[in-house]
C-alpha cells in the first residue's frame, strides 16, 4: 500500500503537468490569435484611417468626393495619401478628377494642396466610361478649392489631351467656368484628328481657355508654327470646333510660310487664319494695312490693302495658296527677278479698289490678275532702252504663263501712256504715246516683258507730238513698232492729214501707209523766207487734197505716193493718175498712168501786168478792168488740161514733163504731141501756163465759131500771153479752113491777131493755098 502511494503521487503530477502544459498551449494560441493592439499615436496626431472616403453634397447633387488610400489627422490638418478628387459640375454629368500621391486636406477651409506631383483630368463624363478630347494637366504646388473645383498652381504644368499637348509655368482652371488659364512660358502642340497631320506649335506668354466659348485667348504676344509657316502676333483669340482648330485672330501680325521655289510673308494689323480639321490653313485674312510678299524663282510679288484674304487649295499634308483678295486701295507689285539667259522684265504695278489674283496648281505662280472695278497699271522699266508705260482702265484681266511671265492683258474704258527713252544723241526724248479706246487687249513675247500684239478698238484715239490718229480698231506690232488702223481711220498733224479704210503707221519714224477710200489733205508749209517756193502745182499757199486707193508717206510727210485712182487738188488746180508720187524735200512731183491736170490761169492783179510788173495809161487800165472781169466771171476763167501717161515736174525749175502720147488743151486751142513740156509762170502766187513746147508729131487745133486751124509739124511752142504758136520740124503746116494751108520750115502764128509768119528755106520755098470765097 506504501508502495503504492508514491505512484499515485507521480500519476497525479503527470497529469497536473498534462493539464497545465495544455492550458499552456491554449493561452499561447489565444495570445497568437487576439487582435493586435493600436500602435501608439504620434504626438499631434488626432487620427489616422486606411481606405478614407468624403463625400460633399448640396442639394442632394453631389459636389465634390474625395478618396484616399490613408488618411491622417496630424495638427488640424488632414493628409491623404493616393488621393482621387472628383469635383462635379453644376449639371453633375460631368467632373473634374484630381490625383496626388500626398497631399493636405483643410476640410473646415475646403482646400487640397499637393507639393508633389499632380495629375488633373478634366471634363470626365460622370456616367460613362472616359474617352473623347479629355484634358490632362500635370503639375506640382497645386492648391484645389474643394467647394468650388478651383485649382492652382504656379509652377511649371504640362498638358495632354487627344488633340495635343504643351506646358506652361503656372496655371489655374476653374470648373464652373470652365476656364483654364496659362500664366507664362506658354507651349502648346496642337494636331488634328488625322494622326498624319502636321500639328500646330502655339507659343504665348498667357493663355485664357474658356471651354464654354471653345476659345483660347493668347496674350500679350503670340507665335504660331506649322511645318514651313510661322505667325508672330499680339494678343491672339484661337476658337476650337470640337477640340481641332478652327480660327485664329491676332493683332500686329506677321507671318511667312517657306517652301521650295516660293516664300510667303504676310501680315496685318488684325489677322485671322482659317484652318480645317487637320490643322491645315485653308484661308487667311488680313486688315487694316494688310500685305503680302510672294516670292518666287523669277518675280517677287508684293499685295498691299486695306483688306487681303489668301484662300489655300489643301493637300494631304499642305496648304498651297490658290487665290489672293485684295480689298480697299489696293496695290500689287511684281518685281522680277534676275535670271541668266533671260531679259530683265518691268517691274509692274497694279492699283485698284479690288484685286483679285489666282496661283497656277501649286501655289508658286500666278495664273491671272484680276480686278473688278478701275484699274491702273505701270510698267517700269529695269533697261535703259525699254519706254515707260501706264495702263489705266476697267475691268483690268492679266494673264500669265510660266515662272510668272505675263501673257495677256485685257481691259475696258483703257487710256494708256509710253514714254519712250531718249535717243543717244537726242537733246530731247520723244514726247509721249497716248492712246485712248473702249477695248484693249494685249499680248506679251515669251521670256520677255516686251508686248507682241496689242489691240484697241471701239473709237480708238491716238497722240503722240503732233501726230494724231483714230479708227474704229488699232492694233500694235510692237516689235517692229508698227499701228495698224482698220475702218474709219485717220492720221493727222501739223502738216496734213489722211484717211483710209485702213492706215499702217511707223511710229518711229512716222512713215505710213493707207488702203481703202484714201483721202488726204496737205496744208501749206509755213514759209522759213521769202525766197520759198510758192504756187505751182506744190503750192506752199494752199491746202493740197488727194483721194486714191492707196497712200504711202514717209520723211515726215514729205515724199507722198498715191496709187490707183489718184486725184489730187489744190484750189481749181487738179491731177489725176493711176500714180502719184511727190518729193517735197526735192520739189518734184511724179503722175504715171492716165494722167490728167488741169492748171487754172490766175487773173493779173489790177496795175500789174503777167509778169507782176506795173502798168499805166489806158493799156494798163485796159487790162485791169479785164482782169476783174476775169476773177468775178467764172465763166471766164481758163485752164489748162493735159492729158498723158505720165508726168514728170520741178517745182523749183517749175517745169511739167508730159510723155507717151500727151494732149494739151486749152479754150480754143488744142494740141497733141508724143511729149509736151510746160513752163509755168515764174511767179510764186501763179500756177499759170507760161508757154509749152511739144515734141513728136505734133498736132495742133484752134477752134472757133466760123472757123478752124490746124497745125502740123515735130516741133512746136506755144507762148499763152502771146497767144503764139510756133511750129517746125517735120514739113510743118498750117491749115486754115478760110485761108487754106499754109507750109514752111517755120511757121509762127498769132491767134490774136490772126497773123501767119511763114520761113522758107532756098531748096524748099513756102508753100500757100488760098481758098477763095464761092459768090
């Protein structure tokens, strides 16, 4: 039983430490398994909470939530770290998304402030997943007023969104505004909605984005960049169509756009730039001292006015220009350029109210010019030997072929100008070319500004000097300077004038031509002495008259040729012939073909006999009476006719050469010979026949009431104040219907006094017949 006892013990023990090493155990695992206890706050910190949450609500719309991944109380103030901040529009279909990984709350203030980075999403659709043109600003410093979405910052913030990006030091945007504004160093990339496209580089020292107005307002300076174009402007006003540029509005601008073979400047004080959907410009307009310069391989165009609209013909991945407005006091400017093998061509200027040009495909050449309204045009001339000229009209058209070379020009209601350079050893240049007519059109040589054709017509005028002309159409061989003027033409100066169906004029050395119902006039040189020449069949006191088929005048009008039909006249003087050729610097006078003139015998002055001397007595009386009897009877007045094919005649020897078959005839007399050589009289006021003398079977006829004379011979003269005819030569004879016939080797016979003087010669007596009256 003793021994029993110890062994109890021991089982009890055993089973105690069983039950206590279990308790053990279990005290343990209850230890392991109780929740831990708080970690001991630090000093100040009145709370921290994990996955914080805060909602703002006004209304019952909600305002603002805020979401942190920790949220801690420390000295009043809330930190939260991986914050997300919605601040919700008035509508509450669309919010503002804030994110920071730290920031501070002041949620009695309503105010967010991160040091660090932040990144804000605006415009996210409350109900629908995030897409479209949303913006996204990220930045550090930013300040966020939870009740109002306003959030801040003025530290450098970089922008994202689908159509762009950029970045500026200091911004801040407010959500019910919905502005956004950009305080300096402003950078902004800009693409369209084609990813290919070219994007727009915007740089400014301020920026103002409304978001209602889609405007972005640039200030105070402004600097565009696209590709080859670059803008600089004052304050500038950009409006955006769904999220892509659409307009943009500056102030003091100026802008150039470089390309191969073509540069563009422009600018104004207001200027606005039109763009489609891909960036592209696609018209740009400016106003108020608006220019543009476009230069090229061989011209360099400058566009100055009140208003220039460019309109641009767009390309996969360019803006070409297409036309050029101008509008309000314009002026457009082509200056050439120097190029090798090809002649330096005029600079032109343009000026008229409106002005319209359009570039060939490509937009480096202009196809034409236009304007609407009045229009002037100047051609200056970059060579010494090329005149100057002026163009004014309506409705100017200029038409251009390659590398900017004029082709055409056209206009209405058209004046123009040329002044021509002085020749080498001129002391004065010309005077100037001035023409006048309701249509014109012009054409240019290739490579070269010198006009080919030019063409006026519709009461066509003309004056250059002196010189005057008209028709109903002109046209201009210029590089032969030759006018030629069709229907109605006319050409005129101090010495005369000539008009025609048709006139060919040389404008440089005044010769022309006329065709068609010819009729001219020569009026009477002004006498330099009083030795000049006067009278004649060139009388220098009378007007000369000529009509014919054709006309040709060269030397300044001083050797005239008429053909076909030819009548000249000079007082009751008359030539007809097919030809008619005058030299007035030789005084000669030239009749081929059917020749006729006719000369009138000139009254004596009263006291003066035939040869201008005085006379007195009753002889003198005697002839002064018959000679006003003779100027105040035109019955009584007396010419000489000639008939021949041609004629030959000295004005200063003033002597008339009839050959090939000439009849002469005068009152009572009429004589036939193979050549007849009349003398004028020796007095310039006179164009009387003096005497004559033919040649070659001569045949002379006196007629009159009761009787008739006839005289033959080879020779023969005839004196008109004599009334003398001396025939001899060829067995002369000398009929008398009442006396019978008369031979000798000369025979002169006295009209007036009826007297026959007969020379015989030893082996060949004087032969008479006497007719006897029959009782």
């Amino acid at each position: 039983m003793r021994r029993a006892r110890p062994l109890f013990l021991l089982a009890i023990l055993l089973i105690l430490g069983g039950i206590g090493a279990t308790y053990y155990t279990r005290l343990k695992l209850q230890a392991e398994s109780a929740p831990a206890k708080p970690k001991k706050l630090a000093r100040g910190t009145a709370a921290t909470y994990h996955g914080w949450t805060y909602t703002h609500t006004s209304n019952q719309q909600t305002v603002v939530t805020v979401h942190a991944e920790d949220f801690q109380e420390v000295d009043g103030k809330q930190e939260l770290s991986g914050l997300e901040l919605d601040i919700y529009n008035k509508e509450g279909s669309q919010y503002d998304r804030v994110k920071s990984a730290k920031a501070e709350f002041d949620m009695a203030q309503g105010i967010l402030y991160s040091d660090g980075e932040v990144e804000i999403t605006l415009a996210v659709p409350a109900d629908a997943p995030p897409s479209g043109r949303l913006m996204t600003i990220k930045s550090s410093g930013v300040r966020v007023e939870s009740k109002t979405g306003k959030a801040s910052t003025d530290r450098l913030a970089t922008f994202h969104f689908d159509r762009g990006d950029g970045q500026a030091v200091g911004a801040e945007y407010d959500p019910n505004t919905r502005e956004l504004v950009m305080h300096s160093q402003v950078q902004l990339i800009w693409r369209g909605s084609n990813p290919k496209t070219i994007p727009m580089k915007i740089e400014t020292g301020e920026v103002h984005y409304n978001e209602k107005e889609a405007k972005v307002y640039l200030s105070p300076w402004s600097k565009l960049t696209r590709d080859t174009m670059t803008l600089n402007g004052g304050p500038t006003t950009v409006t955006l169509n769904e999220g892509a540029i659409k307009l943009v509005e500056t102030t003091q601008a100026n802008g150039t756009d470089e390309r191969p073979g073509r540069n563009l400047e422009y600018g104004a004080n207001q200027l606005a730039i039109d763009f489609n959907d891909n960036n592209q410009i696609t018209k740009i307009t400016g106003v108020d001292q608006a220019r543009l310069v476009a230069t090229a391989d061989t011209a360099v165009t400058t566009v100055k006015s009140d208003k220039v609209t460019l309109f641009f013909e767009t390309t996969d991945n360019a803006s070409l220009l297409n036309t050029t407005l101008a509008e309000g006091r314009s002026t457009a400017e082509s200056k050439p350029v120097p190029t090798p093998g090809t002649q330096l061509a005029d600079t032109r200027i343009l000026k008229s109210d409106t002005i319209n040009i359009r570039m060939r495909t490509g937009g480096q050449e202009i196809e034409c010019i236009e304007t609407p309204s009045a229009a002037s045009i100047e051609f200056i001339p970059n060579r010494a030997d090329e005149p100057h000229r002026w163009v004014t009209g309506d409705r100017v058209s200029i038409g251009y072929r390659e590398k900017n070379q004029i082709q055409s020009f056209r206009s209405f209601n058209v004046a123009t100008r040329t002044e021509k350079p002085k020749p080498k050893d001129a002391k004065d240049a010309p005077p100037p070319e001035l023409t006048w007519s309701k249509d014109m059109s012009a054409t240019f040589q290739p490579n070269s500004t010198q006009i080919d054709k030019l063409e006026q017509w519709n009461n066509f005028r003309y004056e250059e000097g002196e010189r005057r002309a008209k028709a109903d159409r002109a046209s201009l061989d210029q590089p032969n300077n030759v006018m030629l003027l069709n229907g109605a033409a006319r050409v005129w100066d101090s010495t005369g004038s000539a008009d025609a169906d048709k006139i060919t004029l040389d404008q440089k050395s005044g010769d022309f031509s006329a065709e068609g119902n010819v009729s001219s006039t020569r009026l009477p040189d002004k006498k330099k002495d009083s030795s000049a020449s006067g009278g004649g069949m060139l009388s220098e006191d009378d007007p000369l008259h000529a009509r014919a088929k054709k006309m040709r005048s060269s030397g300044h009008n001083s050797q005239i040729r008429y053909d076909g039909s030819a009548l000249l006249w000079q007082g009751a003087n008359r030539l007809q012939a097919e030809v008619v050729e005058i030299d007035r610097g030789k005084n000669e006078l030239k009749a081929h073909g059917s020749v006729v003139s006719q000369l009138l015998d000139k009254a004596a002055d009263p006291g003066k006999d035939a040869g201008g001397k005085n006379t007195a007595g009753k002889e003198g009386a005697a002839k002064d009476n018959a000679a006003k009897k003779t100027a105040t009877d035109p019955a009584a007045r007396v010419f000489t006719i000639v008939q021949a094919p041609d004629l030959e005649y000295n004005d200063r020897e003033r002597i008339a050469h009839y050959n090939g078959g000439v009849e002469l005839a005068r009152p009572n007399m009429h004589v036939k010979a193979h050549e007849i050589v009349a003398y004028l009289r020796n007095d310039s006021n006179d164009s009387s026949l003096d005497h004559a003398i033919a040649d070659g079977k001569v045949e002379v006829l006196q007629t009159a009431p009761t009787r008739t004379r006839n005289g033959n011979s080879e020779h023969a003269e005839y004196y008109v104040d004599e009334d003398k005819v001396i025939l001899e030569g060829g067995q002369p004879q000398f009929v008398d219907s009442l006396r019978g016939a008369t031979r000798g080797e000369k025979l002169t016979w006295f009209s007036k006094d009826d007297r026959l003087l007969v020379n015989g010669v030893e082996d060949k007596p004087a032969k008479s017949v006497i007719h006897r009256k029959i009782k």
